[in-house]
C-alpha cells in the first residue's frame, strides 16, 4: 500500500485483533472469524495483528504462519492487514516478511530482538532496512522502552533514513510521543497504543488513530470519542474518557489475568467469541464475568 492508503487506514479507531481459544486451548478458528468480522463491520479501517495482543506469546512460529494467512484471507480487501512477528534475527525477519507480502498482508509491524542492549541505532537501522527491502513496515516504540528516551529518539532518527518504513505505533508516549511524533508525522502514518487518554495526549502533535479496545465490543463508544476529537469537541472527548474510558481500564488493570484476560471476557459478553486463552494465561472465571459484565453495564458498554 502507499503511505497515504496506509495513513488513511489508521485515521481514526484501529482494532487489534486479538486470538480467541477454545476451553481446551487449541485456537477457535470460528471465533476469529467471527471477531475478524465483527472489528470490520465495527468500522475499523486496519486489522492489527500485533505480538501482544494477538497473544502471539502463547503461538508457536507455524501457528503465527496460519494465523496471518488466514486473518488476509478473511480481511481480504475490507481492511488493511498488518501482521506482526516474533523477535526474530535480519534472516529469519526477511524469510517471515516474504512470507507475509505472499499472503496477502499490507505492512508488517516488526519486532526485532533487543535482549540485554545488544542493538545499536545503526544495526537496528540496518535490520529494518533490510526487511523492509520486502514489505511496508511499522514500527513499535515499546523496543525502546527498556532504554528510555534519548535511547529511541536517536534510534528514531536512524530510521527515518529506512524508505520501507510507512508507519510507528507510540506506546512509550510522554516526552519521547510527543517529540517522536514531531519527528515523523510528515512521513508516516502515527498512532497511539492503548487508552484514548493516550491518544489525546498525542493528537495535537499529529498523532492520527488509536488502538481501540471498545471498538471490539462496543465500538458505539469509540466512535463518539473519534467523532468528539474530530469535531473539536475536546471536551465531549474528556467525558467519554472519564466515564467509560477509566472506569473500565481500572478495572481491567485491577483484574486477575490482568486487561487481556478481561477483553477476552468483554467480547464473550458481546457474543462474539469465548472467554478463554491458552493456558498458563488466565481466563476469566464464572463469578469474574458476572462482575465484569456489571461493570459494562454500568458504563453502557453491554
């Protein structure tokens, strides 16, 4: 896709796509139809295949192969597909980005290793360079965390020099989302990871779309915030984050199984797909789900 296709489809809410399990821990292959259909008929522009969310943690590399064919087949050409990859080295991050420009998917969000500070700006820059002579990329500022700010600003710098790379996801916000952004918005496409409190952070920075967590379930929600933020309604948006947003991303965090054992839960009360996630993750039990679908009744989120 060209940058502007792929700015365009990550305007606004974007659904990650999260995997949904069987009891027994084998992948619900319905239910990921189902959840796949549902975030496009929501109104998501993207289907987001990324390493936490899709729970790729829990998937061997055969299952990550699988999972992207058939989530491009399924999206076909109703949403743009990013796929996402485990930490892999140049080599095995070249093969696994052929593979995805084979099946059909639009940009890879890349993932590459850094255990113990063993990347520099200029090998990571390199390694981008490198699959990026496959397939669009994105990339994803948590690899930067563990180094903190000035560590990924210099790492940014290094990579705008990357032609293959069309787009970031900020999940480190702060400081370094704001300057980042600055940094990048006239080349790629710029988004922000999580809450919407996030995104407003970074919107007047040029911070286009957010990671939507209501649009796959209650995406009413996430609409009236996107409509507020493009209206100028600032303040409409703040009430959207204070009596829904919060509310909800409290109890999420303060839940067993932590947010993802509870979105899982959430599109299980939407109807969508089940609750449950390979062990040793957590699901959510019995009791947690009637609290849980409490709470979303209390914010008009079910």
């Amino acid at each position: 896709m060209d940058p502007t296709a792929v700015r365009e489809a990550l305007t606004g809410p974007v659904a990650s796509q999260r995997i949904p399990f069987l009891r027994g821990g084998d992948i619900d292959w319905d239910g990921l139809t189902a959840s796949i259909d549902f975030n496009i008929e929501a109104g998501t522009r993207t289907i987001l295949l990324t390493y936490g969310d899709s729970l790729f943690s829990l998937l061997t590399d055969d299952e990550v192969a699988r999972v992207t064919r058939f989530v491009c087949d399924r999206a076909a050409a109703r949403a743009m597909v990013t796929a996402a990859c485990h930490e892999y080295a140049t080599p095995a991050a070249v093969e696994f980005a052929e593979y995805c420009r084979e099946v059909g998917a639009d940009v890879l969000m890349l993932m590459p290793p850094g255990w113990a500070a063993s990347v520099t700006p200029e090998t990571l820059r390199e390694h981008f360079a490198a699959v990026g002579r496959q397939m669009p990329l994105m990339i994803v500022t948590n690899i930067f965390a563990p180094r903190g700010t000035q560590f990924g600003l210099r790492c940014i710098e290094e990579l705008l020099s990357c032609d293959g790379v069309v787009a970031v996801k900020d999940d480190m916000l702060g400081e370094f989302g704001r300057k980042m952004t600055l940094m990048v918005r006239d080349r790629w496409a710029v988004f922000a990871g999580g809450q919407k409190q996030n995104h407003l952070a970074l919107h007047p920075y040029g911070c286009g779309g957010y990671l939507s967590t209501f649009i796959t379930f209650a995406p009413e929600i996430a609409h009236r915030y996107w409509s507020a933020v493009q209206g100028g309604d600032i303040a409409a948006a703040v009430r959207i984050i204070r009596d829904q947003d919060l509310p909800y991303f409290k109890h999420a965090m303060a839940s067993q199984g932590g947010f993802d054992a509870v979105i899982h839960g959430a599109m299980e009360l939407a109807g969508i797909c089940g609750r449950w996630r390979r062990p040793p993750y957590y699901s959510l039990s019995d009791g947690e789900m009637e609290r849980l679908a409490e709470l979303l009744r209390g914010i008009s989120a079910l």
